[in-house]
C-alpha cells in the first residue's frame, strides 16, 4: 500500500495522520485549483474547503495506491470548484434575469455607510491593538492586511520565507483577538 493511502486510511482512527497527508499533497492541489480560479486568495479557500471535506470524509477512502489517494482528494478539490462555478453562474444569471445592475455607491454614500458603522471607532480600537503587538507581527499584519499584499511579496519585504510571513499575520490576528475586551470586541461587531 502506498504511503498516501496508509496515512488517508489510519487517519479514519488516527485523525493525526491527516496531518502527514496533508502536508504531502497539499501543494499539488493548491497548484491544480489555482491554474483553475482567477484569484490566490480563492484557490487558497477552495483548497481549505477541499480539505476539511477530504477529513470529514476520509474514513469512505477504499484505495491502496497513492494515485488513488490522489485521485480521490482531487474529485473533492475538483468538485469544491464545480461548486464555486456553479454559485457564481446562478448569481449571475439571477442578476440578469432580474434586470438588476450591482449599485455604486458614491463618496457622499460611503462616508455615510463609514459613519452609520462607526468605521472610524472600530479602526481605532484595531490600531490601538495592532500598536502593542511585537513590531515583526504589527508590520506583517500591515502588509498583509491593510495594504493587501500577497504573502510572496509580504515574505520578501520582511526578508522571510512565506511560510514564516504567513506565520507572523496569524499570530498577529491571534493575538490581536485575544487582546480584545469583551467590550472592545462588541464594538467591533456593532453591538450597543
């Protein structure tokens, strides 16, 4: 039996295992979905779902060959983009048959959308925390987040790898939501 299919089949009892799988297909299938989908982010969602799928269902996996192994895990990547596609076609299509046009919202409309949210406030309680983080984390999450840089391009302005800038923002969103008031984190989600 081969190594793929071991590890996806001991996993049904040993959820652990998983682990190994995924680490060892992972970026097979992040390439497959991303030369599929018009956006990093997406494929980097898509391949998530397939994931979390591929373990909720890993016990039905009957194989014994690694092509099997990955065979099975591409149908479930395969159809988490079937499914992506099928979404934004019935959207689409509903927005047509409607006869409706997304709105643009003007300037005066998005300042008055900022003030009802009271957008202002919620930034200042996100800088407030972001300011107390470790300067590496702060800086990461300023790339990343604020300026909406790809991980590549965050890893090499920080001169890290991008595993290791991937790992700086998640820390930092960690720690930014662990360092939340419960009455900070109410006003961040707009309740009075």
């Amino acid at each position: 039996m081969g190594e793929l299919a071991s590890l996806l089949r001991a996993s049904g009892d040993e959820p652990e295992l998983f682990t190994r799988f995924y680490r060892l297909t992972a970026e097979g299938l992040l390439r497959f979905t991303a030369r599929r989908v018009p956006d990093p982010e997406l494929a980097l969602d898509l391949v998530a779902e397939s994931f979390a799928r591929a373990f909720l269902k890993r016990k039905s996996f009957r194989g014994s060959t690694d092509a099997e192994a990955q065979a099975w895990l591409y149908i479930i990547g395969r159809n988490e983009l079937a499914s992506y596609y099928r979404k934004a076609r019935v959207e689409q299509r509903a927005i047509k048959r409607l006869g409706v046009q997304a709105p643009v919202a003007g300037i005066d409309d998005l300042e008055r959308i900022e003030q009802l949210a009271d957008l202002a406030g919620r930034r200042e309680v996100l800088r407030g925390l972001v300011g107390s983080l470790p300067e590496a984390q702060a800086v990461a999450l300023r790339l990343r987040i604020i300026e909406e840089l790809p991980y590549p391009e965050v890893a090499q302005r920080l001169g890290i790898s991008e595993p290791g800038a991937r790992t700086r923002v998640a820390r930092g969103l960690r720690a930014v939501a662990d360092a939340l008031t419960d009455e900070e984190a109410e006003q961040l989600r707009g309740a009075n």
